[in-house]
C-alpha cells in the first residue's frame, strides 16, 4: 500500500509535500470475572495516516497548509486518488506559518527492546494470567474483574524528504478491579497498569498492592472539613500533579501562550522555598507503553533536560512548534523522569498530614493549574494516631502548592513516568467526608 | 432536509459478509459481523493556527462475534475481501479454539454463556439532516470558523486564545448474524467555542458546546455565544474557591446531566450487576431519589448524538425509564448482561470502536422535567450556589459516591445572586443523598452531546446527558 500512496502523491503536482505513518496492531484481549474468563479477543488491524502539505505565499510570508486523513487497506487507487485531491484542496485553506518536515537524516538511536514485542502472544498468555492471579488468594478481598490487553504495532513512516523509519514496540494493558467484604459494606478500587515488557513481577507487585489497599479501603473512618494540614500524594496523582511541568514545557503551549515558560527562566514565578523540579524527557524507557525512538514526524528522539532545579533548559519541541519558537527540536516524547528530592518520605511524614493514596478521579487542569478529585484511600495522621479515611476531597491550585512543594527521595515509575513516590503539598482545602 | 446515505462500500461488501458469515456457521452456532465505514472531519481554528483532519473517531472495519460452545470470542479487521474468507476464518479459530485451548490447559474456567437466542429482524435507518456536511466545502467551513476566533479575540483583552472547532461524523453501519440484518446511517455534529483568558498568574478557560443528529446546519448556531463564552471566563478570573460544606445548590441542564450520567447512570449499566459491582442491583423498586426525580436512558429517548437504530450487538435501540418518581425501575444492559441476568436487553452494547469489546454503556441520558420555575428556585434559597457547567466526573457503581467537577457557581444568599462566583467545585457526596434531597425541578430539559464517556479510564463512546435544573442539598469542596 505505501508503494501505491507514494506512486499516487508523486503524480500529483499540487502538492509541497506529505508523510505517511504506516501502523499495524496485533492484539490479543482477556476479559475475566474473578477468575473465570468471561470473553477472548484478536485484534488485527492496519492504517495509513496520510498528511498532505501545501505551501503558499501571501504578502511575502510562507505558510505551510495540512490536512490529515485516514487510508484505509480496503481502499482501491480512485479512491484514494480522491482523498489525496479533497485532502490538497483542503490543506490549501490552513494557513499556518511555514515548519519544516523531517530530513532523510534521521537515524535510530535506540531501540526498545522488549521481549513481549519479540514474544508469540499466545504462548505467553498464561504467563500473564497466573501472574496476575498469583496474589489474588483471599476469599475476603480480591480481584472482582480483569480486562489483559498485549498488543504489538509495526510503525513505519515515510516523507517526501525521503525519510523511511520504522520499529515494532509492544504495549500492555491490565485493568483490575479489587474488591474487600471484610468491612459493613463492600468495597472497590480501581487500578490501569500500563507496561510494554514481560514483567511478571511488576504485574504481581500492582496486583497485590491494589488488593491490600482495597482491604484497607474496608474500614476506613470520614474526617472533618479542615485547613492547613498537609497532603502527601502518592500513586498515579504524582503523575497527574508533575504532568502540569510537561504542560508547561510544551514548544505548542509556548506558542499558543498558554504557557509562558522560558529557557532560562524559572518555571514559577514566585520564589520557591521547597524542592524544584528537574525534568528529563526519556524516548526508551524500560517497560513503559510510550517508549519510541521515533516521534510521528519520523525525528530521531533522545534524552533531553527539560528542566533543572526549576529552570527552563529546553521545551519539549516537535518539529513544528521548535521552529516557530526558534529552539532546539526534541521531538515529541511521552515519558518523563523527575529527579528524586533530598528526604525520605519517612522525614515527610513526622508532622500531621493526609495521604492520598487513592483518587477516585484526580484531576490537574493545566491551564489553571486547580488539581484534586475525591479520596477513595487515605492515611490521616494528627501526629500521634493514624486513621484510614474515604471520602472527603482535596482541592489545591499549584501557583500555590508548589512554592513549598516536597519530593520524596524515594521513586517509584508509573508506566512513562519514573520520579518521586511521594509530594508532599501545602495550602490545599480538605472538605471532609 | 436532505437524506443521508449509506455507505457505498458497505452496500458493495455485504453480499461477501455475509459469505463469510456462512462459512463460519458450518461451525460456530451462532455468528455476528458489524461492518463499520464511518467517516468525520475535524475543523479547528484558533488565533495563530488551524487544523483539518479526519475526525478521530473516523473508523472502518470489521468485528466477528462467534460462539465458542462455552461463551464467546471475537475477532477485529480493517481488510476484507472474498478471497481472504478462510484467512479470516482461520484467525477466527486461532481466537476461538487455539487460544482458548491454551488458556484452559492452564485451568482457567470460562464462563458459560447461552447461545444468543435471535428473532428475525430486518430493518434499515437512514436519517436526514438539514445540510448534508458536503454541501458546504471546506474553505468555507473554515473561513466562517475563522471569522468566529477573529470575532471572539476582538471582543476582550483579557483572552490569550479563542477556538472555534467543528466535527462532523457520518456513521455508516451494518450488522449481520443468524438472524439479524440491521443497516443504519446517520450524521451527528459537535461543535465548541473555547476562550482562554489570564490576570496576573490566574489563567481560566471555558467553552460553550453545540451538537445534535444535525449536517453544517450547526454552525448557525455558533456565533451567538461568543460573548457567552468571554463573559464565563471573566467570572472565572474573579472566582474565588468555595468554603467547604454541604449546602442547597441548583444545578444546570449540563450539571444535572453529569449527575444523571456519573452519579446514576453508569451504577445501572448491568454489566456491572453481572459482577456484582453494582449497589443499585439491591434497590430495585425501591426509592433511590425524591418522588420528584424522574430518569431516563436510550437510543429512541431523545434524538441526539447517542440515537441510533441498533447498537453494536445487534440490539434495536430502546427508551428505559430508569427511575420514575424516585423509584428504581429498570437496568440497561448488553446482550450478555441481559441474557446473564435473564431480563430484555435494551439495546445498550456500544464499542468504542470495531477493533474494541461491547459494554453496557449509556446513550441519551436525562432527567425528566417538572413544573417548577428557576426564578422560583433561586428564591427559596437562602444561603447555597446555582452551579453550572462540568469540566469531568467520576463514577462508582458499587458504593454509589459522587465526584464531580463543577465549572463554576454563582452565591445565593436570600433568595438573590449575590455576584460572587466560585470556582472550581468539586461535588462529592453519596448519591442517593443527593437524589433524595431534589425538592424543585425546572420544566424544560437540555440535552447536551459533545463528550466522550469513558467506563473507568478507557472505552470511549458518544453519549448525551442533560436535564432540567434540579434544586437539592450537595456537599461542596
């Protein structure tokens, strides 16, 4: 097919350029009821995206016109003949400043090397399966349901500018629900474990992690609306809440003036007197579903400082944003690594605090930078006793939070994110429960 | 109003689907296919750059369901001709036999299913819109887009960035198995306007959405909320985050829609029953709101984004009265649920695509109307908040808790809006607290298509969700 798309776009002299990304997915799905299987599923799929590009000139300024569509395997040459006419005429009303397309220098740097993407799916399925069953043995609290996906994508991408990459990565899926009787009413918590290798361990680890935690979810006490007490985070709302400096990094976000971060500049405006983030961008992180050595332009990724004690050193720029904003091109990368802080959470917790160590939501908004959502677990401490609560919520705004922000010195990765376990945060309201 | 159309290549390939699903019958007793050629465009244009491209959701496809003699396997792909029907059937077996073989050599059980047990229909949908989305071209989608983010940016100085984006989608579908022939093709649109304003440090957004079963016709609709928009974004700047408690509170058509949806709706979407996750399958028929409430979910309930003729397993489209004067009525469900829990499916088994499974999911769901005025509403309040609009919400089936995310609120104190606004809310609580404490429900309901709903944090399908405005007692943080 992309012989055929390249034959087509060639004749066709009313175009400056185009890129096609070539991606095909194989799947295999286990849904289970406890431990019972409740459904199986194949997946095999393969797709195009084509984007044509269309340059023109007003006023002695360059603009770069595009328009993205789908090619599907099914298609026969008139059609997509068609698209790529009805997608030029299109591109030729999107007037954005002139960016560049990737070279044919791009070379790969490194490769993911997971042993699920080079595995036969079929064989290690059980593998999977008593994995994530091996910590499920109480009648009391255990996994109510499970949903495995293992899928493999075969990614190439080919330009105008002679550009032809390609690489096979793996990702894996595991959504799990645990349940605990053991309190006077049932309960629930729910966990997604992103992964792309043949972990077992990890798998097990998140199995048994969530299943104590829900156990612990079981008798858990409310607490009153305060103020001033400090919350630690933990879990997947680290993430969440770090996931603001990604934002805020973004060349896009710059250039939109959603963010105003600048190189050499601090991150915050107002002074900080807690830890600062130090923020690298990583292209092949082991285990993590993100891991590429290539971005969707088909540009060459690799490990850049995004940020150092809380200063801009780079924007996470794809080609197109880099060149609107004059800055080193990294490529778009998902994951992230944030330097660990100076002091044990142990340290963190000697005062009193609330730790969140289950959301049911929680929710950064980046533009503002409000983050919270609902504790479905959580650990309160008044400084000599300690409480497991539900149910009251948390609500905080990081212009705020992150003047007097902790991290933790120990780590802890979440799929494409490896950094701090724990954040410890002021100024945030607590309604209670 | 003019008709839309079938998809031609769908029509072409149905004599060789249904070939395929032949052949598979000499084996499998009982064979579905959903064949999917759904086109969309996505228009997007903001103050220094535009967008086009196929709609995210754009899909083509396949999906086969068989009976495996236990229960049932599936099988997703893009490429089909008639020469490949033993490919397919041969990937069909790997999913059905070998896999399954393999998973039970390590003595896993599965769980027993009946065969699907089928009446003959055959039937056809095909709906009309306004403005066939091809009737107006590009350029001009664009341009009028366009002139829509120049308006909007003139209008303040406070805005950092005005969108306009448009979508629109043109479902074709088909369904094929024992005894089934379903075809239906429909459009929906969706629209937004987002300002993005900043003072200082402070930076707010908000947006106004559009939607409907609606062709280009919804670009009309457009232009009119742009000061809407701007003026939102003002109060949001001014907002101050609110003093934690439990308080009355007023929610608007959209709040209520999300607590319809969140709070209610996903706890009686019976999969869930099946698991045992849902509190809400120890209280049917018993009051689970004020006598005031009424609720409803369904293809055929309202005409929006989610109505359809079948859904994804074949199922003809239903309107399930959920509660009716506070009482517990009915579930919705899949074909499986249904045929678990031994009640009528309702037509609720929607994908997120052909390349994912079928759920229990929710299509239009609303709160039913009452007689009450919002004036009235206002009134009677002596210290709480009308809130408006959402930015996200959360739901829990099993322990019935409420989370969501209020965009802002407006202070009542005696019965007047003080002018005061609070932002962001976050509203927690138990939900049947919250139903039972409605004591006012306004008389026109909105409905509202423009979100995607995800079960947990994946599987994201079109739904609507709206209602009237509701008065009732909610915790507020």
């Amino acid at each position: 097919m992309i012989d055929i798309l390249k034959k087509l776009l060639s004749e066709n002299s009313n175009l400056s350029g185009w890129k096609i990304i070539e991606k095909s997915i194989e799947s295999k799905e286990l849904f289970f009821i406890k431990q019972e299987l409740d459904m199986n599923r194949t997946k095999t799929v393969t797709k195009y995206h084509l984007t044509i590009y269309k340059d023109f000139e007003e006023d002695g300024e360059k603009y770069r016109g595009s328009a993205n569509t789908l090619i599907s395997p099914t298609m026969d040459e008139a059609e997509i003949e068609k698209k790529i006419e009805d997608s030029a005429f299109a591109a030729s009303f999107v007037k954005n400043k002139w960016y560049p397309i990737a070279d044919s220098k791009s070379k790969k740097i490194s490769e993911p090397t997971s042993n699920l993407a080079k595995s036969d799916f079929t064989q290690v399925l059980p593998n999977f399966i008593k994995a994530i069953f091996e910590n499920d043995i109480d009648e009391k609290s255990f996994l109510n349901s499970s949903e495995l996906f293992l899928e493999k994508h075969s990614v190439r991408i080919v330009n105008s500018n002679s550009l032809d990459v390609s690489y096979i990565k793996s990702k894996g899926l595991l959504e799990l629900v645990a349940q605990s009787n053991l309190g006077s009413e049932e309960v629930e918590l729910f966990r997604i474990v992103e992964f792309s290798d043949t972990d077992y361990e990890y798998i097990k680890q998140e199995v048994k992690e969530l299943i104590d935690q829900t156990r612990d979810r079981s008798i858990t006490e409310s607490i009153p609306t305060q103020k001033e007490l400090p919350i630690i985070l933990s879990g997947e709302s680290v993430k969440g809440f770090l996931e603001y400096y990604i934002t805020h990094s973004n060349a896009k976000n710059v250039y939109d003036g959603i963010s105003r971060a600048k190189i050499d500049k601090p991150i915050h405006e107002d002074e900080i007197v807690g830890d600062k983030i130090s923020l690298t961008i990583i292209p092949n992180l082991y285990n993590s579903s993100e891991s590429a050595p290539f971005d969707s332009d088909g540009y060459t990724l690799k490990d850049t400082v995004i940020l150092d004690e809380g200063i801009v050193k780079n924007y996470i720029a794809p080609l197109r944003y880099g060149t609107y904003l004059d800055c080193d091109i990294t490529g778009s990368v998902s994951n992230f690594e944030v330097k660990a802080g100076y002091k044990p959470v142990s340290e963190l917790k000697k005062e009193p605090y609330l730790e969140a160590i289950a959301f049911s939501d929680f929710q950064m908004e980046p533009m503002s930078g409000d983050f919270g959502g609902e504790i479905r677990l959580g650990i309160w401490f008044d400084g000599k006793n300690y409480k497991k609560v539900s149910g009251c919520s948390i609500t905080g705004n990081i212009h705020k939070s992150a003047l007097d922000m902790r991290l933790s010195k120990e780590t802890k990765q979440i799929n494409n994110y490896k950094g701090p376990s724990y954040i410890k945060l002021k100024n945030i309201n607590i309604a209670g429960s | 109003m003019s008709k839309v159309e079938l998809s031609p290549y769908l029509s072409l390939i149905k004599e060789d689907l249904v070939l395929l699903k032949n052949r598979l019958q000499e084996k499998y007793s009982y064979v579905s296919i959903l064949a999917v050629d759904s086109r969309g465009k996505k228009y997007s244009c903001q103050r220094n750059s535009t967008d086009f491209s196929d709609s995210p959701f754009a899909e083509k496809g396949f999906v086969i369901r068989v009976y495996n003699g236990k229960g049932y396997s599936e099988h997703s792909f893009n490429y089909f001709n008639k020469n490949l029907i033993s490919n397919i059937i041969s990937e069909i077996d790997i999913c059905a036999e070998k896999d399954l073989n393999r998973i039970k050599d390590e003595g896993i059980n599965t769980i027993n299913y009946p065969v699907i047990n089928e009446e003959k229909i055959e039937k056809e949908f095909i709906d009309e819109v306004k403005i066939l989305p091809e009737e107006i071209d590009t350029g001009t989608k664009l341009k009028r887009l366009q002139k829509l983010v120049k308006s909007g940016m003139k209008r303040s100085d406070i805005l950092v960035d005005f969108r306009a984006i448009y979508e629109e989608y043109h479902l074709s579908k088909i369904f094929i198995s024992n005894n089934k022939n379903l075809s239906q093709s429909y459009i929906w649109s969706n629209a937004y306007l987002l300002g993005i304003g900043r003072k200082g440090n402070n930076t707010q957004y908000s947006f106004e959405p559009f939607s409907g079963l609606k062709g280009a016709e919804l670009l009309d609709e457009m232009e009119s909320k742009i000061d809407k928009v701007i003026e939102t974004v003002k109060l949001l700047l001014s907002a101050e985050p609110p003093e934690p408690g439990e308080y009355e509170i007023i929610c608007n058509p959209a709040l209520s829609g999300l607590i319809a949806h969140e709070a209610f709706g996903h706890g009686v979407e019976m999969d869930m029953y099946v698991k045992n996750r849902a509190k809400a399958a120890e209280y049917m028929n018993k009051a689970v709101a004020s006598e005031k409430v009424g609720m409803h979910d369904g293809a055929t309930a309202a005409r929006e984004v989610s109505s359809y003729l079948f859904d994804d397993e074949g199922t003809i489209g239903t309107d399930t009265m959920i509660i009716e004067n506070g009482i517990l009525k009915k579930g919705m469900n899949d074909i499986l649920s249904a045929m678990k829990l031994n009640v009528e499916p309702t037509g609720n088994g929607k994908r997120e695509s052909f390349e994912r499974k079928a759920y229990t999911r929710m299509t239009n769901t609303f709160f039913s109307g009452g007689k009450d005025k919002l004036d009235d509403m206002i009134k009677s309040i002596k210290k709480g908040y009308l809130l408006e609009d959402y930015s996200s919400g959360m739901e829990d089936p099993k322990n019935w808790g409420i989370q969501g995310v209020a965009s802002h609120g407006r202070e009542i104190i005696d019965g007047k809006l003080t002018g005061k606004i609070i932002a962001p809310v976050i509203i927690t609580g138990y939900v049947p607290d919250l139903l039972k404490s409605i004591s006012m429900v306004s008389e026109e309901i909105e409905l509202s298509g423009t979100g995607y709903c995800g079960k947990g944090h994946k599987e994201f399908v079109k739904t609507s969700t709206g209602g009237p405005y509701i008065k009732a007692i909610g915790r507020i943080g």
